[in-house]
C-alpha cells in the first residue's frame, strides 16, 4: 500500500536540495616562486671572478629614503670596512638597457645581463641588484687595487620568477665603493741603507781634512 505520508517527506527533501545555494567551486592556488638566495646568483667582474661575499634577498628597495643598503654598509658587514663609502651611481633599467655618466647595464634575457662603468674602479665594491620587489647587494674585494670595468648579473639571487627557474626582471643596480687601498710606503734596502751611510761618512772625514 502506497504510503502518503513518505511520498510528503520524498517531496519535502527534493525542495530542499533544489533551494540549496551552488557550492562554489576555486581553482588551487598557483604555487609561488621560494623566496631567492642571494649566493644563489651569479654576479661577477671581469678581473676579480665572482663576488666575494653577499647579502640578500631583502624586500624593499636598496637605496633612496627608505633604502637599507647604507645602513648595511655602515654595520662592516662587507671586508669590515664600516666608512668612507661612497655611491657610484644608481642606473635604472628602461627597457632592456640603461645609461648612467658612469655605470651602464644590459639586459640580454630576463634576469640576466651585464654591467660596465666608464671610469675603472680601484677599490672594493658592491653591486646591488634590485627587481620589482626585492634586491640582494654583492660585495667584491679589490684590495689589490686592480683597474675593473665591467662584469655580469643575474637576478637568481635577488628574486625567482613563477617557475623558480629565472630571475625576474631588473628594475635598476647600484654600485658603491670604498676608499682605495693605501700604497705601501717603500724602504730602501739594508744594503742601499748601509751605502748611504758610508757615503756620508766619507764626506763627512773629506770635510773635516780640510778644515783641518
């Protein structure tokens, strides 16, 4: 026998579940890029190899009001050299290349690309490269005081692309320098020393003859 009442519950549930909202369906989110190494790049200068010691990524910008690269100069933290810092110049990218009085850059794939100041830089550096979002500073020790003109980049130790494969795009670079090494004072040899003080005895006793 057909059951009246259970046909009114079937229905009543059926309501039900056309009047229920849409669960919304979201896609997963993209997987991002791990935050960038600053040793993982590869930053060099023709003469001096690759960098000698770094620092980064840090978020943020690099110089200007806000910029931290001063600062962390000022801490030693590079060759221990605390003052006497000063700023070469700051280069932004326009497009792929960019043209300061001293530094220029080129950019010859995303993330990758070279550096090349006009006056040859004689004393310990740092290169900082900064992208759209973060920057990492390498530091190059030039005590020996060698001539270095330029070098290369890329931006694998300032800030990973979606993939984490590539760097991302440079936004600009800047380069400080510190004082140049001092030249050695040179010391006349034991041996020139030595002749020196003979030849002056010597004048001395001609002299003394001949007031005698």
């Amino acid at each position: 026998m057909f059951n009246i009442r259970s046909l009114s519950v079937a229905a009543g549930l059926a309501a039900s579940l056309i009047t229920l909202p849409a669960l919304e369906v979201s896609a997963a989110p993209k997987p991002s890029a791990p935050p960038a190494a600053c040793a993982s790049g590869s930053v060099s200068a023709f003469g001096l190899g690759s960098f000698t010691s770094c620092n980064g990524s840090n978020s943020g910008n690099d110089v200007g009001a806000q910029g931290g690269l001063t600062n962390l100069l000022e801490t030693g933290i590079f060759g221990g050299i605390t003052s006497g810092w000063s700023l070469l110049e700051k280069v932004d990218l326009s497009g792929n290349a960019g043209t300061g009085s001293n530094l220029s850059l080129n950019q010859t794939s995303e993330g990758v690309g070279s550096w090349k100041v006009a006056s040859a830089i004689k004393s310990s550096f740092v290169l900082s490269l900064k992208t759209s979002t973060s920057w990492s500073a390498y530091y190059f020790d030039n005590s020996a005081g060698n001539a270095i003109t330029e070098g290369l980049w890329n931006t694998l130790g300032v800030s990973l692309a979606g993939s984490g494969n590539n760097g991302k795009g440079l936004s600009h670079a800047t380069i400080y320098v510190a004082p140049e090494p001092e030249k050695p004072v040179e010391v006349p040899e034991p041996g020139l020393m030595m002749a020196l003080g003979l030849t002056t005895l010597s004048g001395l006793g001609l002299l003394k003859r001949k007031q005698a």
